[in-house]
C-alpha cells in the first residue's frame, strides 16, 4: 500500500468526494492509503509538498496561477470542486436583490484564507455589468468576525461559505440572497496540485488517486446524501446533519461534483478572474498550468 497524503487548505463539504473515496475503500482499492491534514497558516501547504511531506496540495487554482513563470512550478492534476461553495448574505430579501444596484455597497469578505472569495465575487461583479472599483469591500478579517459585525450591522452584505450563510440566515442574521454554488457558474474552484511535473512513477500514482477520485463522485451522485446522514456527522460534527445532507443533495443536483478533469472552458473563466485580480500578467493557457494526464480517461464523460 503507497502512502499519499493531502494537504489541504481546508476541511470542507465541497471536499466530500475525497472523504467518500476514503470511507468507500475506492482509494485502497487502488493500491493508496490517502490520509490528509490541514495546516495553519494554510500556505503551509506549499511547504508540505516542497518537502514531500505530502503527495498532493488541495486548495485554490490561484496559487498554482499565481506562481506561474515566477520561480515555482506547480501543476494541477484533478479537481474536486467545480462550484463555488459560497453564498452572499444580504439584508433585503432574496427577491430584491439586484447586481445592478451594488455600486456603493459595502461587501464583507474574509481575506485570511487566500484570494479565491474576493477574485470570483468580482468577477461575477465584472459578468454582470459592474466596476468592484465602485464598491467597497472588507477584506482584512477573518469569517466569524466579519460574520459577528454584519449581524450586528456592519456592511451591506457578507460573503461566506454556503453552509455558515444557511446556518447565519437560521439564526435570523440576514438573508441569503444569492447562493453562489447554485448561480456561480462553473470554475475549478479546488484542485489539487504537485510541487513540480510529475515523472513517470508520480503520474501512475496520481492516475489512480484520479480514478478513485472519479468513484467517489459517481458514488456521491448515485447515492441520496440521507443515506449516509450519519458518515455526514462524524465527517462535519460543526453541523446539523439534517442541515448537512440537504445542502451535499443540492450541490449534487447543482453540479458541484462532476469529474475529476479539470474543464477547460470553467479553467479559462476562472483565468479571466484570476487575471482581472492582477494575480498574473495575462490568462495562461490551459496546458500550460494543467497535467491532463492523469485524467485523461474521463474526458470523453
């Protein structure tokens, strides 16, 4: 059995198929015993894969984006994630809210994770006929405190990840207005990356944590998230597990989940996004960041 270990920016629900892949033994099955970890700061990561104390990082595209051509090398192999996992939280109801009418606003955003929150809400700023230059955002605390200050006033809207929005709109703190893994669109929103080109061995060993990959996402898709309300629990304890497999059910159906291969159409609007957030100097191609390799058997699904 070969070791791989992830290390990942976060422990999330959009995650799930890596930690079905695990609990459904399809991982194993491939001959890999995948365990993971999440390191603070969460750009102890790249140390992690430098140092080969992990096979894989799991996080945002930007980063590999962003260090292209400037000294460091790292590849995307698969994705797990193709929704972002977001909501925005307003004051007026879902009805009423309107793209048109943010310049002025002020949107609160943690900023303490790294830069995909802020880059794809100007970007969906952008696609809808808005300047970000014309709203104001903070960005410099993290999520439970800007979630504390909005309910108690600050701030016209607050973007945080789908499941505390839900739980905050609950709680009567606001409304979620725009539920952003639903009517995002699709970006290869987690990926995970080498440090590095992969040479023959990396390649086989990342084709098979693929195939499993691939498994557990076809498992997820096959498999009403009530069935396994209780894997749920033990997976996400911070959360109710009724709460928890109504919302794997909606990305199920609003495809947070669909293969591994990272989609070269999604890939070239999230460049647009990285680009326009002046993390690089111009979108860069897609085989020019992206190892297809080891998921190239589902690019014909």
């Amino acid at each position: 059995m070969q070791d791989f270990h992830v290390s990942a920016t976060g422990h999330s629900l959009n995650y799930l198929p890596e930690y079905v892949a695990v609990w459904q033994g399809f991982f194993e099955e491939e001959g890999l015993n995948v365990t993971a970890s999440v390191p603070s700061p969460w750009d102890l990561v790249l140390s992690d894969i430098g140092s080969g104390k992990a096979q894989a990082a799991l996080g945002g595209i930007w980063v590999p984006s962003m260090f292209h051509g400037r000294g460091k090398r790292y590849v995307p192999f698969a994705q797990v994630a193709a929704r972002a996992p977001l909501a925005i939280v307003g004051r007026e109801k879902p009805g009423d809210f309107d793209w048109p009418a943010m310049p002025g606003k002020v949107i609160s955003m943690k900023g303490s994770n790294g830069a995909s929150v802020g880059l794809f809400v100007k970007l969906l700023l952008r696609e809808n006929g808005v300047n970000p230059r014309d709203v104001r955002f903070v960005q410099d605390l993290d999520g439970k405190m800007l979630s504390d200050l909005f309910v108690g006033g600050m701030g016209d809207y607050l973007v945080i990840d789908y499941p505390s929005a839900v739980t905050l709109e609950a709680g009567g703190g606001g409304h979620v207005v725009q539920e952003l893994s639903i009517t995002g669109g699709n970006v290869p929103w987690s990926v995970y990356y080498t440090d590095g080109q992969s040479d023959d061995a990396g390649l086989d060993t990342n084709t098979r944590f693929a195939r499993a990959l691939g498994r557990g996402m076809d498992w997820i898709m096959a498999n009403d998230a009530e069935g396994y309300r209780d894997f749920l629990a033990r997976t996400f304890p911070k959360f109710n597990p009724d709460f928890l497999a109504r919302l794997a059910n909606i990305y199920r159906a609003k495809g947070m989940w669909t293969t591994p291969r990272i989609d070269p159409d999604a890939y070239a609007r999230w460049q647009t996004g990285i680009h326009d957030g002046h993390l690089t100097t111009t979108p860069i191609a897609y085989d020019a960041l992206i190892d297809a390799r080891p998921t190239a058997a589902f690019a014909a699904r």
